[in-house]
C-alpha cells in the first residue's frame, strides 16, 4: 500500500506487487505526477452505486443493450444499492460472487453481471469519481464449457420439414437459407422488406450495427415465402410471422411449436436459433470465406460494408448460389411441399 497528500487529502492505492523495490519505484512515480499537477484528485464525495447505474443506463443507445444491462444492474442493485462507488471493493465483488452461486445462479450469468459492473466502474474512474476499479482484482468464475451448437443436416432438415406446422416449415426454410437471427430477425421480418423482384431480404433492425444489412434470396427461399404468402395474405398483417390473435404485432414464441416438430420428426431438442450456425456452416462447407460468411450473417464491420459494398453485394450472392449447387448435389427430394401446399 502507498499513500500520498494532495490538497490535505490523503489518498491511498495499492501497488499491487509484492517486490518493495519496485513499489518504491511506483510511489515515487506517483509522488512526480503529484508535483507536476499530473494527478487529478477523484471527487471526495462519489456517487451511490444506484445513482451512478441510472446514469451510466441513460448513455447506453441501442435498446437491446440497455436491456441487457438492466437486467444485469437489477441484480447488483440487491448487494450495492446504497453503496457509494469508493466503498465498492474486491472483497465486497466476491461476496456477491459467492451470494449468486448460492444462489443457484450459473457462472456465465454472474460473470456477465460483473462485466457489466466493470464498464460502470471504468467509466467512474474515466470520470474522476473513483481512483481505482476494484473489479480488476477479481477472478471470473469458471464456466464449464459451452455445448457446440447443432448442425443440422440436410436429412435432419428434409424430416423436420416433413411434419413441422407451416410457420414453423417456413422458419426453417428462411433461417437455413439466410442466416437471420430467429427472433429478432426472422420474426421479426416484415413483407415490406422482402424485395421478391430483385431477390432480397433488408435486415433493417438487429442485435448490432453490422447486423443491419441486406441477404440475397435463395431460389428454394423465395418460392417458399411466396407460398406463404399466399396462404396468409399480405394484407392480414404486415409482418410476415403475424401473430394470429394480434396481427398487428409479430409472432413471438415458437417454442411449443418447434418442440412438437423435432419430437415428431425423431430428433432431439436443440434451438432453433442453432438453425444459423447451419447456415453459416453450410456456407463454409461450400467454399464461401470466414470473412463472408460473417458478413453474411451481420457479424461484419460496418466500416468494411460500407467501403466495399458493391463487391460485397455480388459476392454474398455467389455465397448463395454456391448454397444452392451444394443443395442440389444432395438431391433433398421435395416431398414436403406437396404436404404444404395441400
């Protein structure tokens, strides 16, 4: 620990080493910043935890971030409410820690709230509220390791098309032959933003900036929505997943749904949101880059569309024809769509 004086106010850090030479080392940079005004004086009177979370919230632009990290707040609220942010220590972190585990509550999730309380604290100290984020002495959990995703097949594929419901036929159809984000994206589609003509799909709303883009329809996927169309009518909602009692919104839970048809299709569960990782699976497969494949699926810099869309543009389109060659080169027999349309 060292400690120096500025304007009466004594103020105290660790070194954060344990070899005296070098803490020595340390203090007497500090004791320099000091003398040549370098050293700017956190605030001695430093905001609540709660106070400062209402705030840092109100910065936080895109909505499905704000929400993320609400909820995430929400829980650090119940152990720091009242706590100012000079109190907040490593210990104090890892009682929480010990009090989520407790708790029941899985690593990953207690890990993901102290990330979140870590960009606060930074910020604090970006601000000059606090001299030192705490959270840097604080080991994450360890999380067992995540489950790969399912990568569904074409014989998978072909069985759960077979007896799935037909929103759920069409869901499936319009992931694997896209990549769309199944909530957010799929669902969320609306008619307005098919272009049947020139053969895309605009992704005007998504998790991230790069998500908003736009996705070449497949030959198979564009038949298919076609057929849907007709089935529901345009004019019956403006979403292309309308939501059967409220056609003014959106579908929202495909759980049941989606459970009955892998059940019935003799297939074990795995989410439906598994049904990109295909796709981006079968873009590999086909020869289609990482860096493509990525872009296609909106996990792409913004910066590198924006420079080279044209090019872009051409080459997710050759990503879906090499799709659709390696389609036909598995010969999926179209039996279900004679099921659907009959």
């Amino acid at each position: 620990m060292m400690a120096v004086t500025v304007s009466g106010r004594q103020i105290c850090k660790s070194t954060h080493c344990s070899n005296k030479s070098l803490a020595h080392k340390l203090l007497a940079r500090w004791e320099t910043d000091v003398f040549e005004g370098r050293f700017h004086l956190p605030k001695s009177n430093p905001p609540k935890f709660e106070d400062w979370a209402d705030d840092f919230l109100k910065k936080v632009s895109h909505p499905n971030t704000r929400k993320r990290y609400k909820s995430s707040i929400g829980k650090l609220k119940i152990k720091f409410s009242t706590v100012r942010l000079s109190d907040i220590s490593a210990d104090s972190i890892e009682e929480y820690q010990e009090a989520r585990l407790k708790a029941g509550v899985e690593a990953a999730t207690i890990n993901h709230d102290l990330r979140v309380l870590g960009k606060m604290l930074r910020c604090a100290v970006r601000k000059k509220k606090i001299s030192y984020n705490p959270i840097l002495a604080v080991e994450p959990l360890e999380q067992p390791p995540q489950r790969p995703p399912h990568i569904d097949t074409f014989e998978e594929e072909e069985k759960i098309l077979q007896v799935a419901a037909p929103h759920i036929r069409v869901l499936v159809v319009l992931i694997l032959e896209t990549g769309l984000r199944s909530h957010r994206e799929a669902l969320a589609l609306k008619w307005e933003d098919v272009d049947f003509v020139n053969c895309l799909i605009c992704v005007r709303e998504s998790k991230t900036r790069a998500g908003v883009r736009k996705v070449p329809l497949s030959t198979r996927c564009k038949e298919e929505l076609l057929r849907w169309r007709d089935r529901v009518g345009r004019e019956y909602s403006p979403f292309v997943f309308p939501n059967m009692r409220t056609p003014t919104k959106p579908m929202k839970d495909i759980r049941h749904a989606w459970k009955k048809a892998l059940t019935d299709a003799g297939l074990e569960y795995f989410w439906a949101y598994n049904l990109r990782h295909s796709h981006a699976s079968r873009l590999s497969a086909a020869g289609v880059s990482d860096l493509f494949v990525a872009q296609m699926i909106g996990h792409s810099s913004v910066s590198i569309l924006l420079k080279y869309s044209k090019a872009i543009d051409e080459y997710r389109r050759d990503a879906i024809r090499k799709l659709e060659n390696m389609r036909a080169e598995h010969a999926i027999l179209p039996d279900s769509v004679t099921k659907f349309i009959n």
